[in-house]
C-alpha cells in the first residue's frame, strides 16, 4: 500500500499515512488557500494534514525520464573515443562518449537515430525504440539461395 505525506497544521511535522489509493480517494479533499491549491485529510487525532509532494516524491514533482543515458554496449574501447565520436558525427548523429568509452545519448531520439545509423536495435523495445530493419526470416534466406530445405526442417521457427 502507498505511503502518503501530510504537514500537520499544528505543529508543521509530518505524518506518513498508508493507505489504499481508494482509500485515499475518500478521505483526501482539496481546497485554495492563497490561490494555490491544497490537498488534505483530518488525521486521527483530528488536526488537518495538508498533503506534501516534495517530501513525499524525494523532491522530485517530475522525472527527468532518465536521460542522458549512456551505453556499454553502444560504446566503444577508450583507445577508440575519438574515432568513434568522429564516425558518429560522419554518420549524421553526433555522440559523445566517456573516457572509458560509453556512449552518451542526450535523448530518446538521439539514442533511436545512433542506432538506426549503426543497424542497432532494442529487442525488447516499445513503438518508439530503434527497430530491426529488412529483416529477412531465415526461412527466406534459404529460399532465396537455392538451397533444399528438408520437411519440416523449420517448424515452429
């Protein structure tokens, strides 16, 4: 069950409440105090607490969606760092890369076009992740090289 922070209007300390989110649905109420908005329960004991984000969410009101982001297996050996910052830049998708040679990508779209340059792809990616392209299954490649397939050499692939 989540655990919910609440400044006491007393006293100004915190109470931590768990509770059910349906819970907290019924019990927390929202009102504006100076033209801000305040969301809060009465407590046991009957004081107000006003609910707080900050020292709730560890001071984060939003995630920085985890970039930049960087990548062991998109890097390089360190003797290769300006090299590999060189091609990349020739390829059309200027990266930096750590001294041990990690690759640094600013955003989500940088790290799809770095890959999409270099053929990568993520294996376990959503709709917006770098995607295997002209795939060709290994059935086909079998076809297309004359070779003869025996029965059922490829079931279940």
């Amino acid at each position: 069950m989540p655990t919910y922070c609440y400044r006491r209007e007393d006293n100004d300390k915190i109470e931590r409440v768990t509770m059910s989110i349906d819970e907290r649905g019924r019990l927390q109420k929202e009102r504006v105090v100076d033209g801000e908005k305040q969301q809060y329960i009465k407590l046991d004991d009957g004081v107000i607490g006003i609910r707080d984000y900050v020292v709730e969410q560890g001071r984060f009101q939003d995630t920085p969606a985890n970039w930049p982001q960087y990548s062991d297996a998109m890097g390089c050996h360190p003797d290769q760092v300006v090299e590999a910052a060189e091609g990349a830049a020739k390829a059309g998708v200027p990266t930096d890369f750590t001294s041990d040679g990690q690759a640094i990508f600013e955003s989500a779209g940088h790290r799809k076009a770095y890959c999409e340059a270099y053929g990568y792809y993520d294996r376990n990616g959503g709709y917006s992740d770098p995607a295997p392209k002209n795939r060709t299954s290994i059935k086909e490649k079998f076809k297309s090289s004359g070779s003869t397939m025996q029965p059922g050499m490829f079931e279940g692939v």
